[in-house]
C-alpha cells in the first residue's frame, strides 16, 4: 500500500526483526499519533491478527470508505504487530502456553522476562510482579531490562506528538484504561471514559459478546 512504511525499529532477545507499520496519507508537521502494539505475551496468539487485520483492513479501506479516509488524514497509525518474536515462535515450537520473552536470568535457570512487567511505571509494584525469574510475570532485573520493552519504549518516545497508546491483549473481554495500578483518575478521565466506552460499544456489539470498561 502506497500509505504503508515497515520500518525495522530493533531485535528481540535472540536477534529477531521488530518492525512498526507506519499509517500516513500526509507529511503534516505534528499531526497526531498514535501507537499499537500486540503480542507482549507470546501465547495470545489473536493479537498479532488482530493488528494485522486493522493495517489490512485501514490500507484496502482508504480512499473507498470515508470514515477510515478521513480518519487516516486526521492522524498517523504506528502499529507494532508482534513485540516479542521469540515467546511468539517459542509458543508454536515448544510451549502453547508460554507467555514471557525467551531471555536468558543471569545466575538462574529459569528462562525469560514477562514484557508487560518490565515497563518503567509502577515496575515491581504490589500487584501481579514477581523478582522470581521462574514466575510467568517476572518483573526483570530493572525496568527495560528486557531488549523488547527497550526497542519498543524508545522507538514510542521518538513518535512525534503521540497521544494515544492501545496495547492489544486477549487475556480477558476488557478494555482497560489508565490508571491500572491505582485508584486515582487521570487528568483526561473524562475524555478516556469516553473513548473507553465507545471501544466498548463498537466490540460489544460485533459479536453481541458483553466487554467491560
């Protein structure tokens, strides 16, 4: 597609391609981003599809229906399909259930980091970490410690004018909004309720299948 630009942002752990799918129609000086990212944890196999399906879906789509054309103008689309290529392939090869990358603990034997966990905010916190590098949500020796998280968190800080991140998971019917570590509300609560209850509403309504937000 003619508005599709692959670029390689990075190796994973054992030295495989991530690349981001950049959306654009127009070279507009800070035009609003937003980021997509899928595959975190390798066993949730819907999510490099669904990424890939809104890339299939936004490039065929442009220029036919005026919703997506005219949304494709307004902004730009990063879309990383697969954040952790090694826990991917790990889960078709070896282990269906595998959920962490495939990065080696220094002094332990037990395998890998989970990359939802080795994020700077709240890293270690109270709920749902773990310092065992056995355990399938283990935090990492430090926040980015894992080479995925890295790649991905530097590329993100290198988008102009980003304001929006969808982290795409299918461990639950959720849609989640920040903050997911405390009980306090952002300075844009209002506007993500409203998103957060539209997304609702659009998936809900496909399938007739009830999400929360």
């Amino acid at each position: 597609s003619s508005i599709a630009t692959k670029t390689l942002i990075g190796k994973s752990y054992e030295d495989r391609d991530i690349s981001v799918i950049k959306l654009s129609v127009e070279d507009t000086i800070n035009k609003p981003s937003i980021f997509i990212s899928g595959c975190q944890h390798a066993r949730e196999w819907i999510t490099p599809m669904a990424t890939i399906y809104l890339i299939e879906a936004l490039t065929q789509e442009y220029d036919t229906n005026n919703e997506i054309t005219t949304f494709l103008q307004e902004v730009d689309i990063y879309i990383v399909p697969i954040v952790n290529p090694d826990g991917y392939l790990y889960t078709w090869e070896k282990d269906r259930y595998w959920r962490k990358n495939r990065q080696i603990n220094v002094d332990d034997d037990c395998v890998g980091t989970d990359l939802n966990r080795n994020w700077d905010i709240d890293w270690n916190g109270d709920g749902s970490t773990s310092e065992n590098p056995c355990s399938y949500v283990y935090v990492g020796e430090s926040p980015f410690s894992a080479p995925e998280t890295e790649v991905v968190s530097e590329y993100m800080l290198s988008i102009p004018n980003i304001v929006s991140h969808v982290d795409v998971h299918s461990y639950s019917s959720l849609i989640v909004g920040p903050w997911g570590f405390i009980d306090e509300e952002t300075e844009d609560n209002d506007e993500i309720f409203c998103l957060g209850t539209s997304m609702q509403a659009a998936v809900s309504n496909t399938n007739e299948y009830p999400y929360i937000f």
